[in-house]
C-alpha cells in the first residue's frame, strides 16, 4: 500500500495530476498568485489549505479533499464546505475558492467554477465601528490643531484614503501649489498599478502646516514614519482614541464616515469610487443607498403629515394646561 500511494503521488510527493491538490499547487506557483501582497497569499494559502485538509464524504468512504479530483468539486460540495465554517469564515472560504477555480478557467484547465451560483452566508455584518459627528466633535476638542492625533485624523477624514496609503503619503507627494496630492495606491499596486490624485481641503492643509514636516504626514514620537499599517492603527486606537472615551472609534472607520459624509450630500457612486479608490461601485453602493434610504424616509415622514384631509381635523388631546383653558368661562357666562 506504501509503494501503491507512492506510485499515486508521483515523484518527491508531488501531488497527482489532476486532484484539488495539484490545482492548488498550479495556482501557488503561477503568476496571478505571485502578484498578490505577501499578506494577501498567506491568507489564500490559509482557507485553500484548509479545504485541502478537509474531509469529506466520497462515496462509501471518508476522502481527504486534497486527494479527490478537482473536477468532482461541484456546487453541491462547494455549499457543504462553505456550511463547515461560521459568518464570515464560510464567506471567506467560498471568496477563496471561487478566486481559484476562476483562475483555472481563464488558464483553460477547467471549463466551470463550481463556485458560481453558490450564495453568500447572510448575516448582520457592521464591520468597523463608523465614527459619528460627535465622535469628532470630541476628538477635535481634545486633540487641536498642531498635534500629531489631529494630523492622523485629518489625512484619514478629509483624504479617505486607506490605512496602508496614509502612513505612507506626504510633503513629497503634494503637487507644487500644495493644493492637491497624487501617490500610488498601496493595495494591489503590483497588479493594478493605480495612482490617485486628491484634493488637499482647508482643514488638512492647516493640519499639514501646522505639524513638523517629514519623509511622510504621519510619524511616530520619535519624528520616524510609521513601520507598519498595524502599528499605527493600534497607536491611534490605543493612545489616541480609548484616553479620551472613544473606545470604538479605530483609523478605519475614519473612512467609512468619510464615505457617509459623501453619500449624504449627494455624491455620485462614480464619484465617490473616484476619490475612495474603488475599481467597484457595489462598495460606494452601500454608502449611496443608505443615504438615499435616509432621504426618502424623510421625504415619506412629511408626506404623512400633508395627506391628513383638511375636511377631518386631528383629534387633540387637550394636555393639562389646554384642559385648564377649555374650562375657562368668562364671568358673565358662569353666572348664566
């Protein structure tokens, strides 16, 4: 049996052709894969790996999916390995899975993604807490203008950029009249290439001005650049935020207010993909079709007040000082 299995793995243990192993290996070793951020790969590594391991029911017997041909990965099974794991971990599982076998069919080495037509698990997702206008009502009037938590905040609101661009932007990326701010976008820059030129508001520009120039906007105490996105996340959450009663409050949700603000005040999806630098409208749609609900539920709640008839006045109900009124005689009439 030794010899047998050895035979069926091929050489140095690679895995058969043809087998959810083997596709996996194809992927991890082509170009696409190789063009993601090293963070980006070790995750896919992580959920593929994980449905390698898997096993599942073929037949009368119990496979490891890795062994079992990628062919025979149908919809059906697709749902079943999705319902293994919870929330977003089954929606992650699905999103990595349906990358490989979509990768698969533009290289010609399957004719369908058996992931298509499987459906997300629904669920109440908020993700990161959206700051309020009195969160930065709070914020301002702790942190003025001239501080380095006033900067952080003022480049993540008025820019909309993500954490990854905003630690890395600064004086060196301004134009000359230091109205605008043009860089290229940290994620997927290996694959897509893509430079954003933004608009430099009022309130950043006396931020930026107000604070001691570097190699970038943001620095550390020590006067350097941030030296990763998470290091400067759980500074502006931990020792800027939580001392001052904002314990929800995080860098990104800077953004998602930003968004919010946008939306609101009447921003095109086409617009705000534009300045928030996203390559689809599904996510500049969350933002437009709350702010649309928000306007219409408005528009609808005065609507309700104009289609009283005039001919049937509402019932009042006299509150004590209108019952006190309504009882009121003068003295001629008391004495009729």
């Amino acid at each position: 049996m030794a010899a047998y299995k050895e035979a069926l793995a091929g050489e140095n243990g690679a895995p058969r052709q043809k087998t959810f192993d083997w596709l996996c290996q194809q992927y991890y070793a082509s170009k696409r894969f190789g063009s993601l951020e090293e963070i980006t790969r070790v995750v896919k590594r992580r959920h593929l790996d994980s449905v390698r391991d898997t096993a599942f029911q073929a037949g009368a017997a119990t496979r490891r999916v890795g062994d079992l041909p990628f062919a025979g990965m149908t919809r059906e099974r697709v749902r079943k390995l999705r319902d293994m794991k919870e929330r977003s971990m089954a929606n992650h599982r699905l999103k990595h899975l349906s990358a490989l076998f979509e990768w698969a069919v533009k290289e010609e080495i399957t004719a369908t993604n058996p992931c298509k037509g499987v459906s997300r698990v629904e669920y109440d997702e908020t993700g990161y807490y959206t700051w309020t206008e009195q969160d930065l009502d709070k914020f301002e009037r702790h942190w003025p203008v001239g501080s380095r938590e006033r900067l952080a905040m003022s480049v993540m609101l008025y820019l909309g950029v993500r954490v990854s661009d905003a630690v890395r932007i600064g004086p060196k990326d301004e134009a000359a009249d230091g109205a605008s701010i043009t860089f290229p976008v940290y994620k997927g820059r290996k694959r897509l290439g893509k430079i954003l030129t933004l608009p430099i508001l009022p309130p950043l520009r006396e931020a930026i001005d107000a604070c001691k120039a570097g190699d970038t906007y943001l620095l550390t105490q020590a006067g350097k650049p941030f030296a990763s996105t998470n290091s400067f996340g759980n500074w502006f959450r931990d020792d800027v935020c939580r001392p001052i009663g904002l314990p929800e409050c995080s860098s990104h949700g800077l953004r998602k207010i930003a968004a919010t603000r946008c939306a609101e005040a009447g921003a095109s999806e086409y617009e705000m993909m534009a300045l928030f630098g996203w390559d689809d409208p599904k996510m500049a749609r969350v933002y437009t079709k709350a702010a649309a609900q928000k306007k219409m539920a408005a528009s609808a709640a005065g609507k309700m007040l104009g289609s009283v008839s005039p001919s049937v006045p509402p019932e009042k109900k006299p509150n004590k000082i209108n019952a006190k009124i309504a009882g009121w005689r003068t003295r001629q009439d008391s004495n009729l």
